[in-house]
C-alpha cells in the first residue's frame, strides 16, 4: 500500500500540465510562389494542376485553395484516420507530379503543428522615443529567447533599420544611369568569394577575395559611372540621397492607445506548456526589475500556462469538494466517524493508483483527465460503500468484526464487481470513436475506467481488512431495530403498493418519459461549450484600397470606446496588417486587428460572449462614423479549438455567375434574421489597379521587350534590396533601393517615368504602354476545384448553433437555389453532425456490452434485460435536467449520458442479485422481491448522494476551465437523481413481470 503511494507522488510529480490531450489534426498546406502573377493567371497555371494531382490522395476530404497576387495557398484536411506522417511521401510525389509553370518557385508542403501557436502574448511600452522601446525590445527579445522551452519569440511593431537609397530620376537621366546599374553597383562591391587553398612556406592556407560595404558614408562614396567629358569618378551621392532609418513598414502597434510592440511567444513542440509559462513570467519579471527596463511597462494579453493552471485549479477544488460531499454523505446515513474514514481511503488511493496508470500510459493532467476524476470522485467510494454498509449490517446482526468483514464483501462481491464492469464497459466504445472527439474524450475515458478499476481493488481488499480491525461492534441489534423503524415500514408499504398497481406506474412513468423527451426537443444543441478565457480579438477591414491613415483612424476610434468599458483590462491594437501577415511579413493597409483582454473573471459581471454581443453595435457605430465601409468581425475562439456563437457553411458552383447570384441572395436573407448579429463572406472581392497595357509594336521600335517594361516597373514601384551589409557592430542592416514616393505613388508621375530602351537613351513609360484603371480581383477562393464562397455567421449568445443552423438551412431551402449549386456546412456544425453519429453508435454498443457483461455475470438473459429498463428512466431525469437548466445539448452533455448507461444499471444490478441470492435462500418471490428493495435502499441511496453531490460543484461551473465538462455533469446530475428514485420502484415492478411465482400470484388476486 505504501509502495502504491510512493509509485503515485512520483508518477504526478512526472506527468505534464496541459489544457487538453494533444492534438494532432490530419490539415496540411501546400504554398506555392509564382512572382508577378495575378489571381486569375495563378488559379490557371497554378492552383487547378496542383489540385487536379493532389486530389488522389488517400484518405482526403476536401481541398480549399485561395489564390491571390503571385501566390497560391491550397489547404488539405485529410480523415482523422490517416496519418500526415504516412503520406508526406505521397503529398510530395503528386507536388512533383504536377504541371507548373518554370516562373513558379518550388510548392512547398507544410504539416500542422499546434506549436505554431502562441502560448503568451503581451505588449511593451515605455515612455521616450519609439528609438529607445525599439532598442529595449529587440535586446529583451534575445533575452527570452533563452528560457527553456521556448523556440521563438517573435515581435510585431519593434522596427528595425534599413539604409535607404533614395535615386534623383533626373540625376539618373543625366549620368545615364537606371536603377539596376545602382543595384548591380552595391552587390559587385559588397562581396566575400573564397578561393582555393595554397602552399606557402610549408604552410597550406586559405584563400578569400573580400570587399565589404561597412557604413552609410562608404555606400555614399562607391563609385556608380565615371564622367566621360572629365574621366571623374561619379559617387552614388551625386544621384541617390543615402541615409539609415527605421524600416517604413506602414503600420502601428499601439497598447492603450501608446505606441508599442507585441510579444508572441512559441513553445517547442514536446515542451509543457504550464512549465513554459512559469519560466517566461519569472525570466520577464527578473528583466523588468533591472534598471534598463525601469521606464518599460508590460501587460500580459493572454498566457496559456495561466489559464491552464487556472483551469485545472477549478477542477482540483471541484474534484475536493466533492470528495468532502461524499465523506459527509457517508456520516449521515451510517451515523459514526470511523466508516466514513474507512470509506474515505478509497478516494486518495483510487486516484494515487490513477495517476501511476495515467503516467505509464503517457497522459498529462488536463482539464479533461480531472475532469474525469472528477466526475468518479463519488463513484471511486460506490463500491466502497456498498461494502461497508453491508459489513455493518452484518455487524448488526450480533457477528464478529472478521466475520462481518468477511461475509459482507462476499454477499456483494459479485454485485460490485458486475457494476464496475457494466460502468467501464461504456467506455469502450468512447476510445473507437474518431475525429476530434475520439482524440478528446478517449483519455477521459480511460482516466475513468482506470480509478473504476482502483476503486474495485480497494473495496474488495482494503476496505474490509480495515473493517476488520476499526469497526466496533454494535450494541445491541441494530439491524432488527432498523427493520423495525417506520420509515422502513413506509417504504415496504409503498414498494407493495407499485406491485399491486403496476400498470398505473409504468403508464405514468411513460408519459413522463414522454414529456421530458419532448422538453430536450427545445434545448438545442452545440458542438462544445464556448469557454470563457477573459480574450478574444476583432478584425477591423474597410473596403480594398483604403489607406492605412484611413484604416488608423477608424482603429484609434474604436480604441476610444473600448477605453470607456469597465470590463476590459487592455486592448492592443495592429493597424495595417494582422498577426498572421506580420509573422510573414506582410501587410495591408484596409485591415487591423484589435487584442482586447478582460479583467479576471472573478472582477468582471460579464462573459465576454455578452461583452461582445453588447459592445458591438457601439463599436461598429463608433467606426462607420469614420469610414462607412468599415466592418468588425469578433473571434473568440478558444483555446480548445471551438468558435463559439459561429456557422459557417460554403456554396460551391462550377458557374462563377451562378454561385454570385445565389451567394447575394442568401446573404440579404440572413442578414435580416433575428439572433444573428452577422454576415461575412469571403466572397471574391475586387480592388481598383492602374493596368499598363504594352504596345508591343512601340515597345519594339524602342529595344524593349514586354518582359523588361513588367520588370523595370516592378522594381521602381516595389523597390529592391540589393544587398546587406554588417556593420562595424557586427549588426546585419539591408540597403534598399528606390524611388522618391512623388513618383511611385503618383500616377501622373508614373507615366512620365523615365525608363532606359535599348538604344542607350531614356523614354517616357506612357510612350510604350497605355495606362486604365481597372477592377482586378483580389483573391480567388475554390473548394473541391470549384469556385465557392464562405459564409461566416455570428450568432448572440442568446441562441445555440443548433437552433440558429435549422433556421438557416430552412432560409437556404426558401431560395430553391439550383442543383448546380451546392450548399455544405463546415466547421462546429460539420463537427456536431460527425461527433452525434459517432456517440449515437457509441451508446448502442455501450448498452449492448453492458447487456453482455451482465448476462455473463448472471449466467442468464432475462436478468439483465430487467435490468436494462433503468437507461429510459434515466432519460427522464436527463432530459429534465437540460430543459430546467437551458443547456443545449453538446458532445459533453452526450458523453454523461453514454457514462450514465453505466451508472443507472448499478442500482438496479445491486437489487436484482439480492433478489436472487434471497429465492436462493427459500424466500418466497414477492417476499423477496419487497425484502430486497428495503435492504438496497440504503445503499442505493448513498452511492447515488455521493456521486450527485460529488459532481455539484463540476455542474456548478465554479471557476475557469470548467465550461467543457459542465453540461456532461448535470446530465449525469439529472439522470443519476430519476433513475435513483425511480429504480428502486419500476425494477421491482418490472422483475415481477417476468417472475412466474408473482405473475401467479397477481393471478390469484385477480380471481380472488
């Protein structure tokens, strides 16, 4: 025993903090680069080859790709059966396979990796100059980089420095320079080329030809062309204005509206994140107490070790509390101190034992692991208590305290062990379960299953041996005085009386059943419940095309009101670009994404789905009063994977006017639908572009080729950088060349560029090609290689996805929109409709192996079908308990009821094999049928308290992190407190029904 408890402390001293099981989704993303090419000449010559080879693979469901301006991104989510490690090769050899053009880099094929994920973010400012927070960020960077666990701390708005040559166009003309004579100037004078080896006195040493740019002022002096009419040397000074600053990216990061920059913080793959965190925190707490940093001020928007320590804290205290519920249970109905402490061992050891088996199956401790210990927390002492309560009631009866503890556990050895094999047995079918549910619910399954098992072992061994030496013995005959009470005898009056009316009570317990099932009809239903993190960002767009001025205003606007809100702790804002884009470094100057943290949940009155649903007509006003076309989109998806108050669906068509048609039409009808606060679409967006046509015959008159004006252009309007150089502080710093913004940014200067022909002298750009102002797509979306469009609907927290899903889909058959057009639902909803076929088979199999585990206990096939009458009672009490309590019917909420078809049948086994063991002994059947629901009451009764109790605080919902398994909870409440009651009547009722000795008895009263 002690050996047990030794195995345990190390075994939880070893097991890993995380916030669920890993997971490892089957999504993999092929990226493919084609430079200088639009969207339409992408998905022609990049997307539908890439498609076309890719959709062989095995095990695939769908494809989705997105091309844009010279790139394409092609996303594959595969069966959760299929391993993305098995057919890498197979990705690989169709990528190969596939015809592309030569301009078009090498796709690459990228798997999905949770560790990509931030686990902290938090912001940085400091009173001074931008220079001085740039400065401190990038040094504080390199120090965090370095805590164990982390692999990379990436920066967002921390700028770094570039030099910057600026060319003079009419000083070009006049040397008779181009900007490529500039960039081919700096990279052949900025160069380190090795060489081959050479023998010198005895020596052999290596050889290097070195010339590298060190500084500004070397850069200024290099020589670009020498004079012919003077011979002098011409320094890149005389045509370029050179100078270091900032890299201009156009975008801001503001925290509480003052300039700053954003951590995002990565973990290493096998790291544990709540390890991770703490050491972050204390290496960030160390750094901001040194006197550099004394002026720096550092907010924490999110950490996921936090939440997740927070998390499974709620849960331990619920796991606690129940344990504490259960023990004052067990003094209540036994009346001394010493069965309930004997009773209490099975709980710590139970789960000291859990925790060996969790760590050599390789489990970590997350808030669904303890949550299945605490959901078992009063069924670890079900079985304890059914044999204590039987060794004093043989005590009772005037034996010896090793008689007692003998004899007892072994007239209910046999029932408890049935019991604990018909509660696993239903989780079997869990662990086959697939997808994501499969991947989260089957360490829960198992936990369960494993302190089932330890709680077994303790009933059967260590209970009674501890019975045998603590128990005293009664005085007097209690059990003849507990027989004789009048509660007992109101209670065999009442048992009598069901016999005698049998049908009066199934016909009441069948209407309702009846109306309980019609009750859980109303509740709707949800793939998992929203948690609530205390963070959540918003996406701020306006119409393609809008500055990043523009865009700033509507964000500093919207900052304004989020400062008004007591709720919100602080908000960090990117203007110009998201997060996503930033790590890629890229940018837009129409979007923006907005962090918001909420002050800790125990100081704030509201979620932040009410937040959110309250907040964001306010918000949306505050920025249409800026820029009417700007939109906000709330994401408050969880840590968890879940999209809380989200569908999304897709239409799919091989008509792109079609699908326009039936896209403009649906998204006008949800718009104006009640509970949804709305409607977005990736639908393909358009952007004004100056189109330059070449005039291909001009073009030839001058020396030039259309592939030279594309490429000419390009490099004035974007830029190049021609070379890096490092500095004498070892710093690596790009030299970047351009234009003056009066010219690239302005399309009147534009056309008179001044661009070399082939001739050797300079021309106009409007003289080669003709300058319009078109449309141009922006993106292009396709789902399976046909062109599609996604529908993202937010809906209040007032519905459920459920609900808000059969009104769409009742919207969608309105349109009668053609066959051609096809209509699929992603996300949650796909989950939901997945995960209720699987759980649905989940229960079937569940019952048929509790059957089976029965009949093989037993030795007989009437007993356990008597038996399985309690799951419908079940029903009443489950479907009562999600009506009363508004909980939409979830995953979780299902799993109970699968956990439950274990439960209910415990009661129910405990009566029937008393039952029997009485008609064994020579007691008449009615005799022992009423005798045996008056000895099981008691137990019954407590083992049903000590789970219901036990899972009080868990359906509570006290605390963070304890969202996800609250409704599975007050299903098992709910179902846990019907069946109890009501087994403990229709089991008789239903047993005399199939005893002949009491169907003739009922007989003779008939005639009688």
């Amino acid at each position: 025993m002690i050996l047990i408890l030794i195995l345990g402390g190390v075994s939880l001293s070893r097991i890993p903090l995380k916030l669920i099981p890993d997971l490892n989704p089957p999504v993999g993303v092929v990226v493919t680069s084609y430079p200088g090419a639009g969207p339409q000449e992408v998905v022609e010559k990049v997307t539908k080859p890439l498609e076309e080879s890719l959709s062989t693979l095995p095990g695939l469901k769908n494809v989705q790709s997105t091309a844009q301006e010279g790139s394409n991104f092609i996303l594959m989510e595969f069966s959760w059966s299929t391993s993305i490690e098995d057919i890498e090769n197979d990705v690989l050899q169709r990528i190969d396979q596939a015809p592309l053009p030569d301009e078009a880099e090498k796709p690459r094929f990228l798997k999905f990796d949770p560790a990509q994920f931030p686990i902290i973010q938090f912001s940085l400012k400091a009173d001074g100059d931008s220079n001085a927070l740039r400065t401190l960020a990038e040094r504080m960077k390199l120090e965090l980089n370095r805590v164990p666990g982390v692999a990379n701390v990436n920066v967002t708005g921390s700028f770094e420095d570039e030099i910057t040559v600026n060319l003079d166009q009419e000083a070009l003309e006049k040397k008779g320079l181009s900007q490529n004579d500039v960039v081919n100037t700096l990279r052949s004078n900025n160069i380190t080329s090795p060489g081959d080896t050479i023998d010198t006195d005895g020596k052999t040493l290596t050889t290097r030809v070195m010339s590298e740019l060190k500084s500004v002022k070397e850069i200024k002096e290099l020589t670009v062309t020498v004079n012919p009419k003077t011979g002098k040397n011409v320094p890149l000074s005389d045509v370029a204005e050179v100078e270091m600053k900032p890299v201009d990216d156009n975008t801001y990061t503001r925290a509480d509206q003052e300039s700053a920059v954003l951590f995002s913080v990565l973990q290493q793959s096998d790291a544990n994140t709540a390890t991770v965190s703490k050491a972050f925190q204390k290496e960030l707490d160390t750094l901001l107490k040194q006197e550099q940093y004394k002026d720096v001020d550092a907010e924490v928007l999110f950490d996921q070790g936090d939440y997740i320590t927070d998390a499974i804290g709620s849960i331990t205290n619920s796991l606690l509390l129940g344990g504490v519920f259960a023990m004052i249970v067990l003094f209540l109905f036994l009346r001394n101190v010493r069965s309930p402490l004997i009773v209490g061992v099975s709980i710590p050891y139970s789960v000291v034992v859990t925790f060996v088996l969790m760590f050599f199956a390789g489990f970590s401790l997350n808030i669904m692991t303890l949550g299945a210990l605490a959901l078992g927390i009063g069924m670890l002492v079900d079985n304890s208590i059914v044999v204590i309560e039987n060794i004093y009631r043989h005590l009772s009866m005037g034996k010896s305290r090793k008689q007692a503890a003998s004899e007892g556990a072994k007239e209910v050895g046999g029932a408890i062990t049935a019991s604990t094999l018909t509660t696993v047995a239903v989780f079997l079918p869990v662990v086959f379960i697939s997808g994501l549910i499969g991947e989260i619910f089957t360490e829960f399954a198992l936990t369960i299953s494993f302190s089932l098992f330890a709680s077994l072992v303790v009933a059967l061994t260590v209970v009674p041996m501890m019975a045998s030496h603590m128990l005293k013995e009664p005085k007097g005959n209690l059990e003849a005085r507990r027989r004789r009470s009048k509660s007992r005898s109101r209670f065999k009056r009442s048992v009598e009386w069901t016999l005698s009316h049998r049908t009066i009570v199934l016909l009441a317990t069948l209407i309702l059943l009846g109306m309980s099932s019609w009750g859980a009809t109303k509740v709707g239903t949800e793939f998992l419940p929203a948690t609530d993190e205390g963070f959540f960002t918003m996406r701020v767009e306006l119409e393609n095309g809008s500055s990043v001025n523009e865009t700033n205003a509507v964000v500093k606007a919207i900052e304004e009101k989020l400062e008004n809100e007591t709720n919100v702790q602080t908000a960090v804002s990117l203007v110009g670009t998201d997060q996503e884009q930033s790590f890629r470094g890229g940018k837009s100057g129409n979007i923006a994404e907005i962090y918001v943290k909420m002050k800790p949940f125990d100081e704030r009155e509201q979620s932040i789905f009410s937040f959110a649903d309250e907040v964001k007509p306010k918000l949306e006003k505050a920025a249409q009063e800026q820029n009417d076309t700007a939109n906000i989109v709330f994401n408050l998806q969880s840590t968890s994977g879940s999209s809380p108050q989200t569908l999304t669906f897709n239409l799919r068509d091989t008509n792109e006017k079609r699908l326009d048609n039936g896209v403009e039409k649906l998204q006008k009808k949800l718009e104006g639908m009640d509970d949804i606060n709305e409607v977005t679409t990736d639908r393909m967006e358009t952007i004004k572009e100056v189109q330059m046509k070449v005039d291909r015959g001009k073009a030839l008159d001058q020396g030039l080729a259309p592939s030279q004006i594309g490429s000419l252009v390009q490099d004035v309007t974007r830029g190049v950088t021609a070379t890096q150089i490092v500095t004498e502080d070892s710093e690596v710093v790009s030299v970047f060349v351009k234009y003056d913004r009066d010219i690239t940014e302005n399309l009147d200067s534009l056309k008179k560029l001044l661009i070399p022909n082939g001739q050797g002298k300079f021309i106009k750009l409007d003289s080669v090609v003709d300058f319009s102002i078109e449309d141009g797509p922006v993106s292009i979306k396709r789902i399976d290689q046909q062109s599609a469009v996604q529908f993202t609907v937010n809906y209040s927290s007032g519905t459920n996805l459920g609900t808000i899903s059969n009104k769409v889909e009742k919207e969608i058959d309105k349109l009668d929109l053609p066959d051609e057009t096809q209509v699929s639902f992603s996300g949650e909803k796909e989950l939901l409709d997945d995960s209720i076929n699987d759980m649905i088979l989940a229960l079937l199999l569940a019952l048929v192996l509790v059957y089976i585990v029965m009949a093989a206990q037993f030795e007989s096939f009437k007993y356990p079908f008597v038996i399985m009458f309690t799951v419908p009672l079940m029903v009443i009490g489950v479907a009562l308990a999600l009506f009363l309590t508004d909980t939409p019917i979830s995953v979780p909420a299902v799993i109970g009821v699968i956990i439950l078809a274990g439960i209910v049948v415990n009661n129910a086994i405990v009566i029937v094999d008393y039952i029997k063991q009485r008609k064994e002994d020579g007691m008449g059947s009615f005799e022992a049928i009423v005798t045996s629901a008056q000895d099981r009451i008691r137990p019954i009764l407590m083992t049903a308290l000590t789970t219901i109790l036990g899972l009080v605080p868990l359906a509570l919902g006290l605390g963070e992190g304890t969202e996800i398994n609250q409704p599975m909870a007050i299903a098992v409440i709910g179902g846990l407190l019907t069946s109890t009651l009501l087994t403990v009547y229709i089991i008789p009722v239903i047993y005399s029904l199939f005893d002949k000795e009491t169907r003739r008895r009922a007989s003779r009263k008939r005639m009688d």
